[in-house]
C-alpha cells in the first residue's frame, strides 16, 4: 500500500505540472497565468505586469503555415523566457499572448526587463532576416494603480499593450512603403541601363 501510495503522489505531481505546462513553449500555460491574475489578494508594492502580443501570426500561418506558426510562437516565448530573470514569472497566456509578473519590480526595473527582450529580438532578427520577430507590449506598476487586483493591473497593461501595438503596425508599415519606394528607385535606375 505504501508503494502504491508513492507511485499515486508521483502521478499526481506530473499531472500537476502537465496541467500548468504549455507543451509547445515549456512556460507556465494559460491555465497557470489566470490562477495568478483571479487571486484576491492586492498585489504587493512595486509589482509590474507586462501584457505581450506577436504581431503578424495570423500571415505566417496563412503564408507559411501552422508549423511555421508554431515555431514563431515557441522563439518569442525562448527570447523572452531568457531576457526576464528567472525569479519573475513568465507564461503563455493563450494563442500569441504572453504574460510576465514581476514582483518586487518598480517602473525602471521593467524598462530594464523590456530592453533586454528588445535587444533578444533585434539580436534573432539581424540573424534570421528571412523570419523576423515583431511583437507589442504594454505594461501597468501597482504603484500607479492602487487598490488594483492582479487582473485589473493585467487590463490596464493589456490597453496599454494595444495602444504599442498599433504604433508598432505604423511603424511596420511606413518601414515597408521605404523599403518598396527604395526597391523602385533601384528598379527604374537599372531598367535605364539597359534601355
């Protein structure tokens, strides 16, 4: 009986974590991230909450496809997973969203947080042109929000990660109209030369 008490308790403990686990990218799943964000309990001073959402997921499946998709998905969550320090918490909130917690993290420390992700990202993308990363965050502090629950932090940094988002889509665009009034430019000053 105690063997198989012991063999029960180590079952119990793999589902356990199979339960919380994303299979596709190794993090905390989605059902990990809303246990965090319903608990009750105010969240302590200096607690930041960043909301993260790839860009341009629905083209590369349709383009490439879902395995492709998947793959875009599983570098996001490894770029992030190594730029955010091991004691804050970093999961797959759903589909193409991402979740981080920083507990005991003020303003400056998610900056910091971010601009290591940023430099991740521009480090992959300048390696791998043919396939680059594009994402949006937003973030929320609970020193600028008191008496906000965990979920209402994660709202305001989910608003603030749309606000990114469009800005990021400008961006993206008016850098592709460059880059083809570039490409036109060259095609005309070599179509001259051989006319």
């Amino acid at each position: 009986q105690l063997f198989q008490a012991l063999r029960t308790a180590t079952m119990n403990r793999a589902l356990q974590h199979k339960v919380y686990l994303d299979a596709a990218t190794g993090l905390p799943n989605k059902n990990k991230c809303e246990e965090l964000l319903d608990d009750p309990t105010p969240p302590a001073p200096e607690t930041g909450v960043c909301s993260f959402d790839l860009n341009n997921l629905r083209r590369i499946n349709n383009s490439m496809g879902h395995e492709k998709g998947d793959a875009y998905i599983r570098i996001f969550a490894e770029l992030v997973r190594e730029a955010v320090p091991a004691h804050y918490f970093v999961g797959r909130a759903g589909g193409d969203e991402f979740i981080a917690i920083m507990d005991g993290a003020d303003k400056e420390e998610m900056q910091r947080c971010l601009q290591l992700i940023r430099d991740r990202v521009d480090t992959y993308n300048a390696a791998n042109p043919d396939f680059p990363v594009s994402y949006a965050v937003g973030i929320s502090v609970s020193d600028e929000n008191e008496s906000c629950t965990m979920r209402d932090l994660y709202i305001l940094a989910d608003k603030n990660m749309y606000i990114n988002k469009n800005h990021v889509k400008r961006e993206e665009a008016l850098a592709e109209k460059k880059l083809d009034r570039r490409l036109l430019k060259s095609m005309k000053k070599y179509g001259s030369n051989f006319s």
